[in-house]
C-alpha cells in the first residue's frame, strides 16, 4: 500500500491531559523518516527544554489555534508565533514552547534528518 491513514486518537498522549496532550503519529503512519506530532497546550503549559543534536532533527512548528512563546535558550531569544505561523529551528537549538495566551494552543511538530 502506498499510503497510511492515523487519527490524532490512535495513540495515548504523552502529556497529562491536565497540560494539553502531545500525540506523536510517526509511528502510526509508519513513517520511515519524518516525525509528526500534534501538541496541545493549556494556558500556562509548557514543552520540554531540548535540542536535536544527537539526532541531526532538524523540526517545524506550526501554529494552528492560539498564541505560543518559543523561548531559544542558547540565542537568549523568545519568537512569539499565532496561528497560521512557523518557525523552524536547526537541531542544535536549545528550544522550549510556552503558551503565555488565555487559550489553548494546538500546533503541528514536524521533524526529519538533514
């Protein structure tokens, strides 16, 4: 077959439901290469500080719904993004997204080996 089908429900979230949810599909897809996961976060959630380094990930966020804060820990630089805005970030960039906003934020984390 060339194609797979996953609905953001087929896997269980790797947040707390309390802090929004992060479904990661890639497997579900069965994708080879490209990493795709949804991540929704309540007013005040946070993500995890990390980096791609060691897996030369380079990624892509896309806001859908809300406001988000990506805070670059090794620039000492924040990029605020909406909805309908991306930012993508090389793998060695100290990263961590924040929802400042009074709603929830929900955006697409695409990420593939340069």
């Amino acid at each position: 077959m060339g194609y797979d089908t996953a609905a953001k429900a087929d896997p269980e979230s790797v947040v707390p439901e309390e802090f929004g949810g992060m479904w990661f599909l890639k497997d579900e897809l069965e994708s080879d290469s490209v990493g795709f996961t949804v991540l929704e976060l309540e007013p005040g959630g946070k993500g995890k500080e990390h980096d791609e380094t060691e897996t030369g990930q380079e990624e892509i966020y896309y806001v859908l719904e809300g406001e988000i804060e990506v805070e670059l820990t090794d620039s000492d630089e924040t990029v605020s993004l909406e909805a309908d805005e991306a930012i993508r970030l090389d793998p060695d960039e100290t990263r961590q997204i924040r929802n400042e906003g009074d709603e929830r934020a929900k955006l697409i984390l695409v990420g593939a080996p340069l």
